[in-house]
C-alpha cells in the first residue's frame, strides 16, 4: 500500500519561514510527479507548486519568489521551503503524488497526504 505522509506544518509569525517534507512509502516502482495544493477555510484548493522528478518546477504566482520546491528522487519525498510567510499562506497544505505501484496488477494512481495546517500569523 502506497503512503504519503507530510511533516513540518505549524504556527509561525508573519515573515518567518516553514519547511513542508512529504515523504512516500510503500510498494512504490516509480514517481511522475509530486506537488503540494493548499486550502484555506472558505477557499476552493490550490495549486501552490509542483515538481516531475526530472526536475521541472511549477509555482503559483502568490507564492513566486517565496516558496521553493525540491525533491530527492532516491528517498522519494518532497519538501517545499516557504519563506517571507504571510497570514494569506494560512491553510491545510496536502501533498499529491503520481506514483506506480510495484507488483502484480501495477498502475499508475494519484494519492494525496492526510494535510498538514500551516498557520502565520501578524
């Protein structure tokens, strides 16, 4: 069974930084892609940034220039390094993997994190 698991989230002050990991686990042969959606209370889900695990990078025009997503493909897991916070980052970040499971009657599935609530505060 495939998992994903987020860490890091947490209350900081306005202009502080967090650093979201996502890290997948299971019976895992390979990763297209992973990326990190948020929600904010009231506010449909977004695409904050998004990474293929050949490197090419995609950020939100909100979080341009604040927000940097890495992975390391060997651990398969993502991290997104979030500086200058603002109170509008505030929101439950999900991380979303595109991942092909090993084994018999393999196939490539979309499987999402349990969240993670990021609040900033001024």
């Amino acid at each position: 069974q495939v998992q994903l698991v987020e860490s890091g989230g947490g209350l900081v002050q306005a202009g502080g930084s967090l650093r979201l990991s996502c890290a997948a686990s299971g019976s895992i042969n390979a990763i297209n892609y992973m990326k990190w959606y948020r929600q904010a209370p009231g506010k449909q889900r977004e695409l904050v940034a998004s990474i293929l695990f050949g490197g090419a990078t995609y950020y939100s025009d909100s979080v341009k220039g604040r927000f940097s997503i890495s992975r390391d493909n060997a651990k398969r897991m993502v991290s997104l390094q979030m500086s200058n916070l603002k109170p509008e980052d505030t929101a439950v970040y999900y991380c979303n993997a595109n991942i092909l499971s090993s084994g018999l009657g393999a196939s490539w599935r979309d499987y999402w994190g349990q969240g993670t609530q990021v609040t900033v505060s001024s």
